[in-house]
C-alpha cells in the first residue's frame, strides 16, 4: 500500500488588458492532491490493484480584482481498479477501469425565459460558495437529482497485453455523458522494451458526436523511458 501527497502552483494567462472596462490579468492559484493505492499483486504480478486519488484540491482562481468573479478550479475525485491475469512466463493481460467526478458544483444554464440580470444573481451566488463545502456538496447539487450526479461521472476502460515482458499491445475507451462534456474516444498503443530502454506509441480515434471536442483527436504520441534499475 502508498499513501502520495502533492502540491503545484497554478499560473493561467488565459487573458490580459481591457475590456469592457474591466481590467484582466494572469490567474494563479495552489492546489494539493492525495493519493492512495493498494497493491493486492502477488510476486509475479497476478492480481487486483486499486487507488483512489483527490487531485486539484486548492484555492478558486480569478483573472479580474473582482473576487467575486473567481471560479473553482477543477477538483477530481478518482477511483480506479486493475486485474491482471498471468497466463504463464510469456503471457499476461491487464483490465482496467477508472472513474472520475468532478467536485465542483454543478455549473450553471441560464433557463429559457431568464433575464441576464437575474442569471448574473444566481452566478454570484454560485461564485460566493465556499471552495471546501463545494467538494462535499458536488455530490447532491445537481438539479436533476441523483440520475444526473451519475452523468457526472466519466468512465474509461482499458486492457494491456505484454509478451515475454518486451511487447505490449493496449487498447482503451474514454465516455463522457453528452449533456457533461460529451468526450467519447477509442485509443490504440503498442509499447516495446528493451534492456533499460523503452518506447510507447498511442493513437485516439474520437467517436460519436463528440469528435471534434478533443485537441489530441487523431493523434499518434509517443514516448521514451529509462529504466535504471536494468
């Protein structure tokens, strides 16, 4: 078992000078995060693993003098859970799934009818809640209820398959609710080792109508790592 902490400072120059007659500037904030994982593996690394992590717990950010125009900063819940199964010195494969709920409070939709002056009273009221209390009521603030706490849940799904502990081959799947984000994508890797050394390629493939709202759409990445251990 692992307990983390961590701890960033937060520097966003989303924008700057005038406009409108309101003054902007760079937002900075600090958040921690807390983690925790269970190891339940055995020596040749058959088993069940779990963790659950709280990341970007911290301060609201803002980009006027106005503090009553600061917004939280996107607080994380995550809980997620692996199995591996050895089928002998060669062969193993990997089934993962993690689960992620933001712990801000349900954002606001200015309702049909609703006068612009009577939405900016409701989103200073929103702004003014505490950033601690938020987290805990995130989870029975939205106004549908309990089904729509569960639509602010992403999930993502996962396998990973080694051979002879040098040739990796994964496949994923990330869902979104449309009404929460709308992100759904495949993704496809293949990982290569050897000695000290090792390579990681991946592809996202966007699905459904949600494909143009990911920057890394269609994207292959790659990375090189070193293991010194070796």
């Amino acid at each position: 078992d692992g307990l983390g902490i961590g701890i960033r400072y937060i520097s966003s120059d989303l924008a700057s000078g005038s406009f409108g007659g309101v003054n902007y500037k760079k937002g900075s904030s600090v958040a921690g995060d807390l983690h925790y994982f269970h190891n339940g593996a055995k020596e040749n690394g058959a088993g069940f693993n779990w963790g659950l992590t709280l990341s970007n717990l911290g301060a609201k950010i803002g980009y006027t003098d106005d503090a009553d125009q600061k917004d939280f900063i996107p607080a994380n819940l995550g809980l997620g859970g692996a199995y591996t199964k050895v089928f002998d010195a060669d062969n193993k494969i990997t089934f993962a799934l993690d689960l992620n709920k933001l712990l801000v409070p349900t954002p606001l939709v200015q309702e049909g009818g609703e006068t612009d002056s009577a939405f900016d009273v409701r989103l200073t009221d929103y702004r003014s809640k505490g950033v601690v209390s938020s987290w805990f009521s995130s989870f029975g603030d939205a106004p549908d209820g309990g089904g729509e706490e569960l639509r602010e849940v992403s999930a993502s799904i996962g396998a990973e398959y080694w051979y002879k502990d040098q040739f990796a081959f994964r496949a994923g799947y990330f869902y979104e609710h449309p009404e929460k984000g709308n992100r759904k994508y495949f993704t496809l890797g293949a990982g290569l080792k050897y000695n000290m050394i090792g390579l990681n390629f991946a592809y996202l493939m966007p699905s459904g109508s949600g494909t143009n709202r990911n920057p890394l759409s269609n994207t292959l990445r790659f990375s090189i790592n070193f293991d010194m251990d070796k």
